[in-house]
C-alpha cells in the first residue's frame, strides 16, 4: 500500500466495505444538473423577469448567461469539474427561437429545442423537461388551477405540448426523459374554498394525461409545495393532493426537500414512499428558513437523503436532480459545488455498512449502534473522493476553484 487511497480502502474493507463498488456505484448514479442555475431562471422565451408564485432569485454577481450559446458554455466549464457522466434538466422557457420567431408557451414544439439535442447529443447526456407555468403574463394569480377554463386550456396545451417535446428528447437522445409539472397556484391569505381549486387541477392534470404518450420514453412527475411568497396560507399543489393524485394514476411523485415546512424532512418520508411507489423524483435543494434554494451542502439531511436512497436498495428507483439558483456568487462554482457535495453525500451512503448497523438496531443494542454511527463520521470517505476525482479526470477538493476564477476572469466578467 502507497497511496492515500490504498490505505482507506483497507481502512473500509476492516469495516467490512468494498471501496471499489462503491466507486463503480457512484460513476454508474447520473444526477440532473438544472440548466437554470446559470442564468437565474430568466429563459430565452421573452421577459426575464422570473421572480412570483415563490420564485424569486436574489444577488446580482456579475457572469450570468444571457444566450443560449453562453448558457451552454457554462455548462460545459461546470460538467468539466464534476466527476462521473450526468444528465440536463431544462425548463420549457429555454426554448430556443431562431430568425425572429415568436411562439407562446401553449405553442412550442420539438424543433425550438433541437439546439439542446444537437448539445446533449454530442456531450453523451440524457436531458429532463419541465414545463414553466410561472414568469408569464397568464400565471397571474393560478394556472392549471384557474377558475377561466382559457387560462386552463392554455396551460393544458402547454403541458401537452412539453409531452411532445419530452418524447423527442428521450428519442432523439436515447434515454428515458422525466417531466416534472409543477404550478405555482394558491393563495397569499386564508380561502374561502379550498376544494374548487384543487378539483380544477385534478382535471387539468387527467386532461393532460390523456393527450396519449409513449410511458416509455417519458416519466411525469407532480411536484408539491408547502407555500411560497405570495401564496402564504393556500397552496392548491400540496404535498396530499400530489402524492394521492400520483399513486391514483400512476406517475411519478417528486419531492422537493425545499417545499416543506422548515421542520419536515425528505429523509424521512422516502422510506414510507418507497414502499408504495415503484419510482420516486427528488429536488433536492437547501431552504434557509422557507424554501429559499440555496446551494446544496454537505449538511445532515442531504447526506441522510444520500443514506436513505441507498439503504433503501433504490438507487435505480431514485430520479435524482438539483434545484438551486443563487444569483449572489460565481454561478459555474454553484453547480459544481451543488453537484460535487450531492456526490459525496451518496459515496458516504454507499460506504456505510448498512446492514450491519440494521442488524444492530434489530438486536436492540442501541449502544453499540450509536458507538458505530458515531466512528463512521471519522472514516476517510475523502480519500475515496479523492480517487474518484483523480479516475474521472477531474480536479480535487482545493483545486478545482482555480479554475473557476480563470474562466470567471476570461469570460464572465466580461458579459454585461
């Protein structure tokens, strides 16, 4: 033994873990990295203003993409300090138009993504969808949930539409596409009903359901919310209806750790969903206070989100994406950061004697079960890391931010 590596994957192997597979694990484990990260959100399909129904970006650091071929840029800089083979996850506002088309959100096809195509195609990437019913003149106030069925009808065609357009990846690219609907619909003070809403969006949804689709190539998801800005006391997407609605017509329920009251934890829900839905989505995210998109860290609960996936054997039940924007510091380091920290929460789970320590909790020696969780936190997993960088070709801790400041120095500071 040489090296730094050799002697944690002897340290690991004493503890009865198999350093090597996890290593293969993590490679094999794609995460959706959110396009949206690098330009706040704004889009290409006219206003960039973004900010309502919960939305809102903060911080004005200079670099942000402006065009598609910047934004893309970004991207390719970010994914070259991110180890292991990932996916994109694009929103229906990044529509690209050409010779001066205008197209409205109910109206958008195939073709206005085929610049993303040609992008994911040529870097080996999947790519996830979601339709963006915010930031648009008609988002006023409710959506799909709208009580003027042509404000419902246009959203409807618009998520009909982002179906169309999921199935195009999926086949163009040659990989499952997740489309994921969430709306910002509710209500900032206390309803008078709230059942009408929610009984619209039931049958908004089924609507949208039944436009026929290829389940094969594309998994839809319903994301919930707890509030948001402007929808303090009433949110008609809630964490009931969506999870019901899902299981009762068999889609996908994702969960945004960020959409939940500030005590409740994803964590601790997915075993309970694991049970009862064959895939399930996350978001995982960090909300300071309310649901507030931060980086993600290397915290407690997106290492027990880590340690839950896996202990749970349901890695490939797992459809695992980012979903952060911070307009106040370098957004390429966001994602790297976001990215690299959602990775080593997973390696910590994977190098975990799971079973053991579930045999232990069995035999009700809480003891020595504490004893054990306790002498993990000293374990060096960043040793591995470290070898997982090295083998994906991609720099270590401490030295990828070197790089960030000359691409920051080079080409962001240079956008205004």
């Amino acid at each position: 033994m040489n090296t730094r590596y050799d002697y944690a994957r002897a340290d690991y192997a004493s503890r009865g873990i198999d350093t090597e597979a996890a290593l293969a694990a993590l490679a094999a484990k794609s995460i959706s990295m959110h396009c949206w990260q690098g330009d706040d959100l704004r889009g290409f399909d006219g206003d960039d203003e973004i900010n309502g129904g919960g939305i809102q970006a903060t911080g004005n650091y200079p670099g942000a993409a402006r065009t598609p071929a910047e934004l893309m840029a970004d991207i390719d800089r970010a994914l070259s300090l991110i180890p292991g083979k990932h996916r994109l996850n694009l929103h229906a506002s990044y529509a690209i138009f050409a010779d001066g088309e205008t197209v409205d959100r109910d109206k958008i096809e195939p073709r206005h993504f085929a610049p993303w195509v040609e992008y994911a195609r040529a870097r080996g990437l999947g790519v996830d969808f979601n339709p963006t019913c915010f930031a648009h003149p008609k988002a006023a106030g409710m959506t799909l949930a709208h009580p003027d069925p042509a404000i419902r009808r246009f959203w409807i065609d618009h998520c009909i539409a982002c179906i169309r357009i999921s199935e195009y990846f999926a086949r163009e690219l040659g990989s499952p596409c997740l489309m994921n609907i969430w709306i910002p619909d509710g209500l900032k003070d206390t309803p008078a009903d709230r059942y009408a809403p929610r009984a619209r969006f039931a049958e908004s949804l089924d609507e949208i359901l039944a436009c026929g689709y290829d389940k094969s190539l594309v998994h839809i998801s319903l994301e919930s919310k707890v509030f948001g800005i402007g929808l303090e006391s009433y949110t008609v997407g809630s964490s009931e209806f969506c999870m019901a609605y899902a299981a009762s017509r068999g889609i996908v329920p994702l969960m945004d750790n960020g959409h939940y009251h500030p005590t409740e934890v994803v964590s601790d829900k997915l075993p309970s969903m694991y049970l009862f839905y064959p895939t399930i989505a996350l978001h995982v995210t960090r909300g300071v206070r309310w649901d507030s998109d931060h980086v993600v860290r290397l915290d407690d609960e997106t290492t027990e989100i880590a340690r839950e996936i896996v202990r749970c054997n349901a890695l490939d039940r797992t459809l695992l994406g980012l979903d952060f924007f911070d307009a106040s510091i370098n957004r390429v380091a966001a994602w790297v950061i976001g990215m690299r920290n959602m990775q080593k929460a997973l390696l910590i789970a994977m190098l975990t004697p799971h079973k053991e320590l579930a045999a232990l909790q069995e035999s009700g020696d809480g003891t020595a079960l504490l004893a054990a969780q306790e002498d993990l936190k000293s374990a060096p997993w960043g040793e591995v890391w470290a070898e997982f960088c090295r083998r994906s070709g991609v720099p270590a801790d401490g030295e990828w931010m070197a790089d960030v400041l000359a691409y920051e120095k080079e080409i962001l500071a240079k956008r205004s």
